[in-house]
C-alpha cells in the first residue's frame, strides 16, 4: 500500500521558517518524483513544488520562488519542504504527492 505521511507543520510567524517533511512507503520512492501541493483556505489544490531525483531538477511556483526549498533523501525515503520567509497567503494544508497519491496534509498557519 502507497503511504504517504506530512509533519512539520504548526503556526509561525510572517518572515518566519517552517520544514515540512513527509516519508512515504509502499513504492520505490527513489524511482519517483515528489510534489507538494497545497489547499488554501477557499481556493482549489495549488502546486507548490516538484523535485525529480535526489539531485535532479527542481521546480517552483512563482508564488513561492526563491523563498521555498524542496529536497529529499532517499535513504530516508522522506522529502522536505524547507520554508522560509513566510508570508500570511502561504496559509495552507500542504500534502506531499506522487502520481494520484496524496498525504492527509500537515496544517501551515503564518500570523501576521
């Protein structure tokens, strides 16, 4: 069975950091590439984020480029969404996602 499971997520302040982190399992995670997508409040699923292979190319939405990071390690079978410099609109349930797959979400909440 396909897992996918978020943690990191809590409330921070504007201009604050946050690490989202999601291990998956049930798949060669290595042989997958990982999005993080995101629910704002009112608004539809929202793509954040895709990283390829461990050190393969990276993609970001133009809302949050250059202040989130993603990454993974595949010994751990976890990829991480490092944030940083947070705004109030990044106030979302953030999910990790491969193909049709999707995590129950981790809460992010940024106060301004």
């Amino acid at each position: 069975e396909v897992r996918l499971v978020e943690s990191g997520g809590g409330l921070v302040q504007s201009g604050g950091s946050l690490r989202l982190s999601c291990t998956a399992s049930g798949f060669i995670f290595s042989e997958y590439a990982m999005d993080w997508v995101r629910r704002i409040p009112g608004k539809g699923l929202e793509w954040v984020s895709t990283i390829t292979t461990q050190f393969g190319p990276r993609a970001y939405a133009d809302s949050v480029k250059g202040r989130f990071t993603i990454s993974r390690d595949n010994a751990k079978n976890t990829v991480y969404l490092q944030m940083d410099n947070v705004k109030p609109e990044d106030t979302a349930v953030y999910y990790c996602q491969t193909g049709s797959t999707r995590g129950q979400g981790t809460q992010v909440t940024v106060s301004s």
